[in-house]
C-alpha cells in the first residue's frame, strides 16, 4: 500500500509537526507533501522521507514569508498530484485537507481545526490587525469570504476525519457538518521530569503573538508582583518586553532541554489562551505542575479543575487575579502523582495505538 501524508507546511516545530512525526511511525515509508518546507526544520524532526512543495515554497519569499501566499493556497494544494497513492492522511489545520483525491484513493484527514482566523478568530483578527476598516480591510475581508467558501468546498474531499479533540470535533461539525473521530494529539509525556521541590517563579510558554493573550498574564503579574518568566518569540516580543516589570524575565525562545527544567521547577503554568487542544498544559502536568488555564477550548479536556490546575473563565485581569489567589491558597492540595498520572492519558503510545486501530478498522470496511 502506498501511502501519501500531507501537511499544510513544515517550518516551525509546533503540535501539528510532532503528530506528522508520530504518524511517520506508523507509516515510515510514506511519502511527504506539503506547502512549503525548510531543511533546517526537516534536519530537526529527522524526517528522511522523500518530501514534496507546492509552487510556494519558490516563489519569492516563499519559504520564510509564506503565509503572504494565503490566498494561493487552495490552489497550491490542488496542485500536488497524489494519484499514485492508496492511501492519503492529510494532518491539516489550514488547507491541507483540500488536496484533490480520486475515487479508488482513501482520504483521512487528522483535523487539528478548521481555520481558525477564518472561522472562530474571524473578528479578533480582523481588530488584532488593524484590519477591520478601510480598503486594505475590504481586501482581507474578500479573500477570508471566497477562502470560508473554498474550505466547505473542500471539506467533501475528506473520507474520514479525526479530531484532535472533542472541542474540535465539535467545530467541524459547525463548519463542516461531519462526524470525527476524537484521538488527541501524542505528547511525549515520559521526556518531562517532575520536582516536588519548586521554585517561586509562575511560568508562560508561548508564540508571542495577539490570541495567546500573554500581555493579559504579564500586566496581572506586573500588579501582583509576583515572579514570572515567559518563553517563547512572535511578533508581540517588542510589546512584552516594553510592559513587563523588573519581577518579569522574558527568555524568547529556548531548547527544549532548558524549556523542560523551567517547567519541571515552576509552581505553576499560566494557560491563558483559548486552544483547539493544547500541549503546554499536558507538557506542565507531564512535569509535575500545576496549570491556571482559560476555561474554555482543549484546557477543558486536559486538565481538571481542582485536581491539576485551576481555571478562569474570562480573558481578563479580574478573572486571572482571582484564579492565582485561589492557586496560591490551594497549592498544598495539589498532588504531583495525580498531576502525573493525568498526562499520562495523552502519551504517544497511546496516540499510535488509536490511530492504529482507528486505521485497520477503516481500511478493512473499505
């Protein structure tokens, strides 16, 4: 069986790229397409596989400026032919489930989420980016209108979906009106290592960037004054740094070896994003801490309030303040083995066993 993965473009090392790696190890002789990739980032993952671009990835820019090309890429992806394949898994949370398929091929898209910026963060993006007015507004908001068409369009090339989470299942419902299997993403929860012994520092791992609201958590800590350390770089680094105060350290981006000890030593992970599922919050409790997360999105799948971590219910200064009081009161309740343990239900053997069982069964009735 030939056996064909398609991604939506692998630059970045996020969630999305160590489900591909994941899925590379149930298929390891399939073959990659994708967007646009960078050999820096394939050398990284170790991917050996042969690996396919679209026209993107040589246009100007393509390879580091590629989202400039969001309107190209419904027919970017139409273009990868795949048609000497049995079996297509599209890993898709932008357009790599619009890949064109024929009748004798089986699609299985893993939906990470419809797109978002299209969809659910239509309007905050629009207003994050200065975008919702004027003729340059009208332009963006021309193309989200022919992309929203494209991608229910689009939605019908897929045989079967799996969902990351039930919260996305829940969305492609919405969007699509189709029925997903739930397997949540692999996470390698055993590479964390807890600490009972904590230091006095909270801790924010993100993209720097608007919907992450990591500016919300900085000016909450500047007006308690308590230690913070944020890791992570995006385009919201110059703003971060300007507000954050002398008990803030901002570290950017860091290796995962140094990531892990911070995580491992902090009293607690501060979640303040709505996700589509959410690896951070697993990675925190994988290292034996607690997580104060937004109550809303994967965060409600992942962790248990009380148990784990705590939630709040409102992107905003009142809501976050009263959830770090009640952390801080509560503190002695929570149990490293139970904050463990609760990982544990999102490990990658797990991930590859579902996956492996959900696949048999599909191929077998077909």
């Amino acid at each position: 069986m030939k056996v064909a993965i398609v991604h939506d473009w692998i630059v970045n090392i996020g969630g999305a790229e160590k489900v591909l790696k994941a899925i590379l190890e149930i298929f390891p002789d399939a073959d990659i397409f994708t967007l646009v990739y960078s050999e820096e980032t394939l050398e990284k993952l170790n991917i050996k596989n042969n690996v396919y671009a679209s026209f993107i990835k040589y246009m100007p820019l393509g390879e580091k400026k590629y989202s400039y090309y969001l309107p190209l890429m419904p027919l970017a992806i139409e273009q990868l032919d795949l048609g000497k394949y049995d079996l297509v898994i599209s890993s898709s949370h932008c357009v790599a489930k619009g890949v064109i398929t024929k009748s004798y091929q089986t699609h299985v898209c893993y939906c990470h989420t419809p797109m978002r910026y299209i969809w659910d963060l239509y309007f905050p993006y629009l207003k994050d980016h200065k975008v919702n007015t004027g003729i340059k507004g009208l332009f963006v908001k021309a193309i989200f209108h022919y992309l929203r068409m494209w991608d229910v369009l689009s939605s019908n090339r897929v045989d079967y979906y799996i969902a990351n989470s039930k919260n996305v299942a829940k969305r492609i419902m919405k969007i699509y009106r189709r029925e997903s299997k739930v397997i949540y993403p692999p996470v390698e929860v055993d590479k964390f290592t807890p600490y009972k012994d904590k230091d006095d520092y909270f801790l924010v791992l993100s993209r720097l960037v608007p919907y992450k609201k990591v500016d919300l958590v900085v000016e909450v800590f500047n007006e308690l004054k308590l230690p913070l350390v944020v890791i992570g770089d995006g385009e919201e680094m110059p703003k971060i740094k300007k507000i954050a105060k002398e008990n803030i350290k901002i570290l950017g981006w860091q290796e995962n070896h140094i990531v892990r000890e911070y995580l491992s030593r902090a009293q607690a992970l501060i979640f303040p994003a709505e996700e589509d599922f959410g690896i951070v919050p697993v990675e925190a409790q994988a290292s034996g801490t607690p997580v104060i997360a937004y109550g809303k999105g994967g965060s409600l799948e992942t962790v248990i309030d009380g148990e784990t971590g705590i939630f709040f219910y409102e992107q905003n200064r009142e809501s976050l303040k009263k959830a770090i009081f009640r952390f801080i009161n509560e503190r002695d309740n929570f149990k490293t083995e139970n904050i463990v343990k609760n990982a544990y239900r999102f490990s990658k053997d797990r991930f590859i066993k579902e996956f492996k069982e959900f696949m048999d069964e599909i191929l077998n009735n077909s």
